[in-house]
C-alpha cells in the first residue's frame, strides 16, 4: 500500500500552503489504467478514437462515413424530394420568371425584397418595433409630423366662474363641501402630545 502525504510549503507568515511537485506522465502510477478503463465502465478515455470506418491516423469524416445522404429532386435524404424540389425552385427561379407562384419575393435592392401574392404586390403587416432602422432614420432626416388643426377658440373666462361658493351656491367648490368645511370650523382642536 502506497501511503499518501501533502506536500507543504511554510510561508513567511507562518502560515502553509499546498504544493504540487512538476512530474512526467510515466510517473503517475495508474494513470493507463486509468485512461483504458474510465471509473470501471470499461470505456477508454484516450486521446480519440483508433479508427472510423476502417481508416486509421487523421481521419477526415465524411458524409459517407457518418451515413448520410443528400436530396435529390428523385431521391429522398436528409430532406424528402418533394422539399428538396421546393427548396430548389425558390434558389433556381426568379418570381417574375415564375408567375404561377402564389407567393414570391423579388429581390428590388440591397436586402430590400417586394412580396407578391398571386401576382398582388402587397406589404406584410408589421410593427414599429420590427422596422429595423426606423428610429435612426426618422433621427438623422429629422422629419417631423404636419401641425395639426388647433381647433376652435373657447370662450373668454368670466369673473362668474371665480365665485367663491356658499352653503346655498356652488362656486369654486360645491355647496355640499362648503358646508362640510363650516361645519368643520365649529370644532376645535387641542394638541396632547407629539406624533
């Protein structure tokens, strides 16, 4: 039995710290058992794998190696045929070479594509939120808004409508209120202690 012991390292303070010592692989004992069977699974753990179909050293996977296979218009793969066929007519088909189309895109500039439905040129539903550039746009052009129609004049303010209010009237408060704050004055109020 191999008995095992830190190695540690007094510090000018008095207090002590864990080292590691450097070493070669070839010194640590296990370790090939280790890296050919992983914590008793018996899956190794090694550098990769020793070969992929047959091939050894430094292997290019390929398609063929990992199984897959491509769509063709007549073939099914990775897509179904009739996918792969629609796919292909979208990439290979302009819209104006393609009328049929119930739904197509033209490309008009840069990134900028024209919707079209059954021949309708149309502009899809949106939010501000998703016009990208809008803000920066509407920034730098510094486009503002007509002004609009400020309506008609009210008329004139009158000294009726600053009369004070009554326990009979109403004015500037009701004459319900007016008469809850001359009730209120009849009380009066004695202060016992600070709150």
């Amino acid at each position: 039995m191999v008995e095992i012991k830190k190695l540690m390292q007094k510090n000018d303070d008095g207090t002590s710290d864990q080292f590691y010592p450097e070493t070669h692989v070839a010194a640590i004992l296990g370790l090939s058992g280790f890296l050919k069977d992983t914590f008793g699974t018996g899956i190794g753990v090694g550098p990769g794998v020793s070969s992929v179909n047959g091939k050894t050293g430094v292997v290019f996977i390929t398609q063929k190696d990992l199984g897959i296979v491509l769509a063709t218009s007549k073939n099914d793969g990775l897509l179904s045929s009739e996918l792969y066929q629609k796919i292909k007519e979208l990439i290979d088909s302009p819209s104006s070479s393609n009328p049929d189309r119930e739904l197509s895109a033209e490309l008009v500039s840069d990134r900028i594509y024209q919707l079209s439905y059954k021949n309708e040129e149309f502009n899809p539903k949106t939010t501000i939120e998703a016009v990208d550039g809008l803000e920066e746009a509407l920034t730098e052009s510094g486009i503002k808004g007509d002004k609009g129609d400020p309506g008609e004049q009210g008329p004139p303010g009158t000294a009726e409508n600053l009369t004070l209010a009554t326990e009979e009237t109403d004015g500037l408060m009701s004459k319900t209120d007016k008469q809850q704050v001359n009730r209120l004055s009849k009380y009066s109020f004695i202060r016992t202690g600070e709150i």
